[in-house]
C-alpha cells in the first residue's frame, strides 16, 4: 500500500497526464507546491515501485498498477467533493479537508457516500428535512 | 495543528486515563502497539508543546489544551463509528478507516455525520429505502 504523499504524486501526475497528454516534473512540482528535484525523486520512487517509468519520449507515464491507484484517488477525491457539495458544507478548509480524507475511504465507504448524494440528489424533499434537522442540532450545540 | 501520530497518542493516554485514573507508559505503548520508550519520547514532546505534564505522584496527565485536542479525536472516533454502524457497513478493515480519517474530518463534516446518523435512526423508513438505493446501484457498478 502506497503511502498518503505517494499517493498525492499519483494522483498529480495522473490528473496532469490526462490534461495535458505528458507530465512534466516542473508542472506536478507547481501543482504540489513542492520542488522539482522532489518530483524527479519520487518520479524514481514510483519507477522503483512499478507505479511509472521513464518513456524515451513521452517523458514519465504510469504503468496500469500505477493508474489504478491514481484512479482510485481520484474518484474518492470527487466523490467527497460531492459530499461536500450535497451536505452544503461551507468550511474554507474544504480542499484540505478531502485531500487527507481520500486516502483513508475504503471501497464500501466510497459506495456509500457515492450513493448519498445521489439519493439526495433525487430525493430534495428528503434532503431538505435532513438539513433542517441538522441545523436544529447544531442549535441545540451551542 | 499536531500531526495525526501524536493525535492518536493523546486519544489513547486520554481513553487509559479516563479508564483507570493514570496513564503509565507501558499501558499506552500496548494499546498503541509500540515500545514503551516510543511513548517516553512522545510524552516528552507532548509535554514541549504544553498538551501534558508529569507530574510527581499521578505520572504523566493531559494539560486542558491536551483534553481539549483528545477529545474532539475521540468524539470523531465515536461518530465514524456511529456512520459506519448505521450505514451498515461490513468491512474487515473498518478500524484502521476510522483511524486514519478521525484526523482529516473537519467540525462542520463531523456534525454532518453525526447528524446525519440520528437522522436516519429516528427515520427508519428513509434509512431503508436509502439502503435499498445504495445495493441498487452497487448491482449496476458490478
Ligand atoms: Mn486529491
Ligand atoms: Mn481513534
């Protein structure tokens, strides 16, 4: 199992491969706000693991194994944006938020939320009443 | 913002001592399963950043600002436990989720969860057929 940062890399390179047809380390290294010499490390790191590999020139690319989690990352990140968009969250820390939550959501967690905000999303009058209830409780908090 | 692996040390010494009135080293190392010394050193750097103290005759106890920090992870702890138990979820590896996303849950997301899971517990027809939609669309992923 990849580390958490191992899995932010992937998630990058991937995101930025599918946009712009090849990743480059200075584009995931403005991405992550981190420096470039760090991506060309972890670059060797996922090339080491069977995650990518250096093509002649194409420039750094991920292998299938690679993709898969790149791809699982990435659903999990969307489907808690949904999340978050559904229950009408307005925190600031949102973006923060996901990006530690999505590398701890499991397969039948994911499914779960997935199907929340669709059920939500087709059932307004019972969203509503939820929201309504929350917002009693969060009185009834403070 | 202290990182998770001290967060998980300051629920764990709060949880033994709420149970037994003192937290001694080798307590906290079994139940977080690491060398005692382990949490020799991280009691020394909660102490460093003002969460805990030694003192003479009651061994090592929580600052209030150590509490306050132990016990918003533990109440995270106990409403992903909440979510998880009304969603019905039945995977092996349910712990370690909880462990790992308790750090990343945010105080509007927290009482997002846990409002959502009184909602679908004094609403069990809504529950239901929520679950009902959920292995609907699980059928047509597979
Ligand atoms: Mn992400
Ligand atoms: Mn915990």
């Amino acid at each position: 199992m990849p580390t958490p940062s191992m899995e932010d890399y992937l998630e990058k390179i991937y995101l930025i491969f599918e946009q712009k047809g090849y990743a480059r380390a200075t584009d995931v290294a403005s991405s992550l706000d981190v420096l470039p010499s760090s991506v060309t490390k972890m670059m060797q790191k996922l090339d080491e693991k069977g995650l990518g590999v250096y093509e002649k020139y194409r420039g750094f690319i991920l292998t299938p194994k690679g993709i898969k989690i790149a791809k699982d990352i990435a659903y999990k990140h969307h489907i808690l944006e949904e999340f978050f968009r559904v229950l009408e969250i307005k925190s600031d820390n949102i973006y923060n938020e996901i990006e530690g939550l999505e590398h701890h959501i499991g397969e039948e967690m994911a499914l779960s939320i997935a199907s929340l905000v669709k059920f939500f999303e087709e059932n307004p009058g019972i969203k509503a009443s939820y929201l309504k209830y929350r917002q009693e409780m969060s009185k009834q908090d403070s």
